[in-house]
C-alpha cells in the first residue's frame, strides 16, 4: 500500500469507523486503531467543551454532548489548528435548535470571544488627546478584534448569568432586530449588544465613511435633535468602550 | 558528547502565574506547543514574550505532519517562521508522524509505515522545513499503537533520517517504553540504534495502561519504568537537555519541580559514574 493511500485509508476510518477499511489494515492493527479512534473523537469533543462552556451550560450535559457528538461526525477538522474546530459548531447547533434560536446565538458568541482574544493587539484611542480634531472629516478605526454579529435572543444576558454563575433570565425573543458586538480591552474580550442603529453605524464605520457623513445620515433619519445627539451619544459610549483604534 | 545538562519544564496555563512571579522558577528553559502562541495577539503570546525575558524557550509543535504524504504547508511553515523570528527559541521541534492529509486533519499524531517510500517524504519535508524556518529542525520519535509490517526499525528510520536531512532529535523516552511495550521490541536495542550524536533533548512523561495497550496521556508522573531507561539513556547519549511534560491532570509546579530533581538526580549520578 502506498504511503498516500494508506493515509487516505486511515483519515477514512477515523471518520467513518468502516470495518470495511479497519479490515485492510489486518488485524494486528486492531487494538491501535482502537486507540486513534478514541483519540481523535475525544480530542474534538475536549475541544468543544472548552470552547463553549456556556452553551454546555445551558443545554446540559448530556444535550451538549450529543451535539458535539454530532458534529465531530458530520464535519471532520480541517484547520492547521485545532483551536478552529469550533468555529462551525453554531451552525450544527443551528440544525439541532431550530426552535431555540438562543443556542447557536449562545455558541457564536463565545466563538467570537475566543477569537478576540487572541486576535490582534491595539491601543485604544485616549480621548484627552483629541483635542483639535476635525469631527466632520474625521474617519474613525475600530480596534481590530471588534466585529458584529445578529441576535434574535437575550443571549447576551443569558452568557453573562451563565458566566457569572447567576440563575440565567427566561429566554426571550428580542423586541427589535439587533447585533452584539464583541471586541478585546486590553486582555479581556468584551461585548454588549447594540440596536440597529448603532450597528448600521458600525457598518458605515467599516466602510471607512467620514463621521461628518454618519452624522448627517442620522439627521436624516432622526431629526435635527435627535440625530446629533445620537452621534455624540454613541461616541462617548466607543471611547468608554475602548473601541477606537485610531482617529485619521 | 555534545552538549550540557539543562532541565526544564512545560510552560502550561496553570503555571503562568508562577513562571511571571518575582521568584524565578527553577529550571533552564521551558518548552511550549508552538501552536499555541502561533496567534496575532493577545495574553498567551503576552505572557510568553515576558516568560521569554528571563528563561530560553523551546518551540514544540503538533501540527508540523512531516509525514502528510501531500507534504507540509507552506502557510503552516510561515506562520511558525514569525514566531521563532519573535521568540529567537533554543530549539524547534515536531514529531515523526502525520496528522493532515489532503484538507483532513485529525489532530493527532498518527503513524507512519516506515518504508523507503516514506522515508524519502520524510526527508524531503524536512528539507523544505528546515528551508523556510531557517532552523536545524528536532523530530521526536512518536509513541505508537500500530506497527506497520513490513519497513525497518524506528531508530534505523530515525538514523537515516537524521543523516540525510540534517535534522536532529528530541528523543521521548516514555516514547521508547511505551512503543517498546506495545509492540514487542527491546528498547535497550532503540537505545543502541539511534545516533546519539543526533540527541539534542529529551522528553520524559507518565503513562497509562489502556485496555490492552499502553497509552502515553501525560497525565501521570513519570514512572520508575521509564526513570530506568532515562538513565540507561543518559549513559549512551551523555549531558542533554531534559524536560518533563505533563499535559492533562497538571499538578502544582512545586510537584513537577520535584520530578525535575529526580531527573537531576538521574543526571548528576550518571555523571558520576563517568567520571
């Protein structure tokens, strides 16, 4: 057997646990291969529970492991990195969870704050060094691990009861569309979920677009008053947040 | 001889308190998995960095697959370049084995036949390794639970390895009894066959009695089985860097230093001896 074709045997087998494909390797190799099954399978089922403890949390045990379980059968990892092979599980929890929409919600959000916090470090702006600057022609940086994402739930307040080992609300649908946002401060991933509005600015933001533009969409949209004091009022909130990266 | 006595220990996430306090830890250098501060940013590449300020580092990694009959990726290669170009390591080191084949990776460090045929990927691998990080590249030889029939020995694989690549070895001694156990052979022999001019470091971990094979899960102390086999090795290979890994059911640090010390112990006796 060629060194290819015995790998591509072997990957087979661990995937599929075929006796077809165990039966060519003989059996002098039945203990082993044994051994690197279980290997593999508990390997991947340690990654998923560390990385999504509050979804383990939430569905249980033995629900957890099902769904991990079910995912290590129907999406074998592929990155160079074992720490990726979490990266799709909200989308198997999705197709377990139909109707609980708060448990994929739940996994993609501790999926972006682990990716945050090893994302790219950055400074945060100082806003006492601000002074002079040019508002309307200013195009603000995000830090780099900040990123959105949509939620139908309350499961930003589900993670931080379940994290903070309180009693988590009921769960509940969200009056209005909305997004959470995660980010890194320091060495602390962060988030905190924010309205349509907000978010469509931090869609503007991305695009590089001018803080004088945003302002005056918002006028638009909100009225003289209103739209003004939005602005000023969300940028208080990214410098509290240490979101800006930098000021250009 | 080559080389002098250092001893050292893992750096793992239960310990990094420790590895930062005023006190200085004990040991000449720490070993790290490479893949784990192969990221942009954050605490753990943090906390390395100032690990790094007062010990040498080693750079141990999981995910090298040297033996992927489609060859190692060269993206993988770049990313560990920037960290050993950051970290400026004292040693880089993988497995002989496999783990990725076409866009499968399995995570695990899975056996290669040890054939012509694969020894000549092996090698080429190396070479291109060695190519792109700019290093003489440390392979350690796997605890195995499957022998493919028909190649040579591991410690000829290893040699012929060694003597065509350049690269050098991590020789893991629980590796050695827990293949020796699991397959039949003497591991007086493994120790006899490798060139030990090659051994740049030595592993040493516990072990754990599966259901019919032995299995190395790091989750033990180093057992007095494989103490034994660390000195008879110590006797062929003379001073060489030594470290202790413990991976899973991590202990204080104060436990693992006083494994340290048996290992020094082993050291310093052999050293006598010699004398």
């Amino acid at each position: 057997m060629s060194l290819l074709d015995l790998q591509r045997d072997f990957q087979s087998w661990l995937k599929t646990e075929s006796n077809e494909v165990a039966a060519r390797f003989g059996e002098p190799s039945r203990a082993g291969l044994a051994v690197y099954l279980n290997n593999y399978r508990a390997q991947l089922l340690a990654c998923l529970t560390e990385s999504f403890p509050a979804v383990r949390a939430w569905i249980g045990d033995t629900a957890f492991e099902g769904a991990a379980a079910t995912h290590v059968d129907s999406v074998p990892p592929s990155a160079w990195t074992l720490d990726e092979y979490g990266r799709d599980f909200a989308e198997t929890l999705d197709m377990i969870y139909p109707d609980d929409p708060e448990v994929a919600e739940l996994a993609r959000l501790e999926w972006n704050l682990a990716v945050a916090f090893v994302g790219p470090d950055a400074t945060p702006v100082d806003p006492a060094a601000l002074a002079g600057i040019d508002w309307d022609n200013a195009i603000i940086h995000l830090v780099p691990t900040f990123v959105l994402f949509p939620v139908s739930t309350n499961v930003a307040a589900l993670r931080s009861a379940i994290h903070d080992q309180q009693t988590p609300p009921p769960v509940a649908r969200l009056p209005e569309p909305a997004s959470i946002a995660v980010w890194r401060n320091g060495f602390t991933p962060m988030f905190r979920t924010v309205t349509a509005e907000e978010a469509a600015v931090f869609e503007q933001l991305r695009q590089q677009q001018r803080f004088g533009d945003i302002c005056g969409d918002l006028v638009k949209r909100m009225g003289e008053e209103q739209g003004p004091a939005l602005a000023g009022s969300m940028l208080r909130q990214w410098f509290t947040d240490r979101v800006i990266a930098a000021i250009s | 001889m080559h080389g002098k006595h250092l001893f050292g220990l893992g750096l793992r996430k239960p310990h990094y308190a420790d590895f930062l306090d005023a006190a200085p830890v004990a040991v000449d250098f720490v070993e790290v998995i490479s893949e784990n501060f192969m990221v942009a940013g954050g605490r753990p590449l943090n906390v390395l960095r100032r690990v790094r300020e007062r010990h040498p580092v080693a750079l141990h990694g999981v995910s090298l697959s040297i033996g992927s009959a489609d060859g190692v990726h060269l993206d993988y290669l770049r990313r560990l370049r920037e960290l050993i170009d950051a970290i400026e390591p004292m040693f880089v080191s993988d497995h002989l084995s496999w783990s990725r084949i076409g866009s499968f990776n399995s995570h695990d460090l899975l056996p290669l036949p040890y054939t012509e045929e694969a020894l000549a990927r092996v090698c080429n691998s190396i070479h291109r390794a060695q190519e792109v990080l700019g290093r003489t590249l440390l392979l350690e030889n796997p605890s195995s639970y499957i022998l493919w029939p028909g190649g040579m020995t591991e410690w000829d694989f290893l040699s012929a390895m060694c003597a065509r690549t350049g690269c050098r070895l991590l020789l893991d001694v629980n590796n050695i009894f827990v293949s020796a156990s699991n397959h039949g052979f003497d591991a007086s022999a493994y120790l006899a066959g490798i060139p030990a001019d090659c051994v740049r470091q030595i592993h040493l971990a516990g072990h754990s009695q599966g259901r019919e094979l032995l299995i190395d899960t790091h989750d033990q102390p180093v057992r007095g089985s494989v103490w034994s086999l660390y000195a008879e090795a110590l006797q062929r290979l003379g001073p060489v860097a030594t470290m202790i890994e413990r991976d899973d059911n991590i202990p204080p640090l104060a436990t693992l230093l006083g494994e340290l010390d048996v290992a020094r112990g082993i050291a310093a006796e052999q050293a006598r001896r010699v004398a």
